[in-house]
C-alpha cells in the first residue's frame, strides 16, 4: 500500500482506471463496449506516463493504474507501436515527443506561443509577475505559454484552466462575450461557487461585472479566485467581438495596488493590441478555431 501511494503521489493529477481488462468477444472480435473499455485503459497508462516525474515500468503502471500485469503489458506494447512511448534498457516508460509535443512546431498555435514570447517576457520584466497567454477553445481556456513572477510563483500547472470562470480573468474575459444562454450553459444560472468571501455569486452581480469588463476592455479578480491571489488582463480579438484569448497578469494580491493596477491595466491592453486583429499569427490561430 506504502509503495502504490509513492508511486501515485509521483503522477500528477489526472485519470485512472480500475477497472480489470475484460475477455474478447467470441469469435475474437470485441463489442463497443469492449472497445471503448480499452481506448480508456490505454489513454490512463498514457497519462500516467506523461505525468509521471519519472519513467516507469509495467509493473508500476499496472500498479498506479489499478490493471492487470497482462493488460497493462499489451497496452504498453500497443502504445509502443503506435510511437507515443518508448521503452529504455531498464524496461522503463517514457512519453515520447508525439506524446508530449503532438502538434507540429509550425502549428499556428505553436507559432503564436512562439512569437508572444517577446512581448511577455517584457511584461515579465516590467512588473516580475507571472504572464500567461490564454486561448479560448470552444468556451474552454488554454494556457498556451505562462512565465512565472520573479518569485517563482505560477497559478497554472495545468494546460486547462479548471477554476470555475466567474472567478478569473480569463474565465470573465470569455463570458463577457457570449451570450446569456450560453453562459447559463457554462456556469449555470446561480448563485454561483464562492471560493473567497470576494467571489461573485449572484447573476446581477456578475451582469454588472461583465458589462463593465465590455465597456472597460479589461478584467481584474481580486481574491476572488484564491484569497492572496489577484490578476488582471485584456482580450485578444480575432475580430470584433470574437476573442481568441487574454493576456494576463497575476500574482500576490501586495503587489497589486490601485496605482499598479492601472500601470498594468494599460500595459495588457497595449500588449493585447498589438496581438489582435492585424497579426498574421492570431489570423493564423483564429483561423485554425473557425473564427
């Protein structure tokens, strides 16, 4: 038990399965159901090996995962040959580049992270907090390059932004520009999650918020999200009214005084401006999204 917790507590947050390999349908061939049990069995290992800080064998995997020796072998072997892992002289695990880097380096939204990194180390610089360039995903939001502050403090470890998006910058960037409907859709209809006594929880609240952040073309959370954390960002457009993401700011809520706040409120914005509209590469990236 002592060994399986290590094991697990080396992989980050992320999905497993428990569930045992089940038999072939007769005449070898596999129901969907079948089918569909071992994409998830396979995606699983794929995680852990992906979020493991360190490379593992088919033992542990099976161990962490929660699946038999043999199945975990065969999926290995079926993950192998189809080149998102590969396996060392020690019989250990690796992710390999296609797992880990599946896009292309010419991706637009790999040349979009690459040629954003300029202007955020500058804003990196100027004020030592953390930066993060945000896209927006089919109402999803995705951390394409972060920087941490100048204390090595970062809010993101995930891709995903997880926190619920009537608590942060980016998440109120994305409902100030859809539609009542669909942000019911989103977030629900109310009273909304309180993470810290200054979360808004109230639908006529949050209006009030969001036509604001429409008005201002910028957002701010203040201990909203996490108490002692606040932030603050500006929209990068595709075209009016449709955004491809934000910039954003962010760090310890003592360096985030009224005069800071509006030095780097102007700052964003600036910085959001020169990615929006003219920029071949957001043109590219908007593109790839369908606006």
């Amino acid at each position: 038990m002592a060994r399986t917790a290590a094991l697990r507590r080396s992989v980050s947050k992320g999905p497993t399965a428990r569930d045992r390999a089940e038999p072939d349908a007769p005449g070898g061939g596999k129901s969907a159901k079948e089918e569909i049990g071992s994409l998830q069995r396979g995606l699983a290992i794929l995680d852990t090996v992906v979020r493991a800080e360190r490379p593992l064998t088919s033992s542990e995997l099976a161990e962490v995962v929660g699946l038999s020796t043999s199945t975990t072998h065969r999926l290995l072997q079926s993950l192998s040959e189809l080149g998102y892992l590969f396996r060392d002289s020690s019989k250990r695990y690796y992710p390999s580049a296609r797992a880990l880097f599946p896009t292309n380096l010419v991706h637009p939204l790999n040349v979009l992270r690459r040629n954003s990194m300029d202007e955020l180390i500058g804003l990196r610089r100027r004020f030592g907090q953390a930066v993060a360039l945000v896209v927006f995903i089919d109402r999803k939001r995705w951390v394409l390059e972060s920087i941490p502050s100048s204390d090595s403090f970062s809010p993101y470890t995930e891709t995903e932004v997880a926190a619920p998006a009537h608590t942060t910058v980016a998440g109120k960037i994305l409902l100030s520009t859809i539609s009542a409907d669909e942000r019911v859709t989103l977030i629900g209809s109310g009273p909304y999650e309180a993470l810290t006594p200054k979360t808004i929880t109230t639908p006529q609240r949050l209006d009030r918020e969001l036509a604001t952040i429409t008005a201002q073309r910028f957002a701010t959370s203040v201990d909203e999200m996490l108490q002692g954390l606040s932030a603050v960002g500006a929209p990068i457009w595709c075209s009016p009214g449709t955004p491809l993401g934000a910039v954003i700011l962010s760090g310890a809520s003592k360096h985030f005084t009224a005069d800071a706040m509006k030095e780097m409120t102007t700052a964003v914005m600036h910085s959001a401006g020169l990615f929006s509209f003219a920029s071949p590469d957001v043109r590219a990236a908007c593109r790839f999204l369908g606006h």
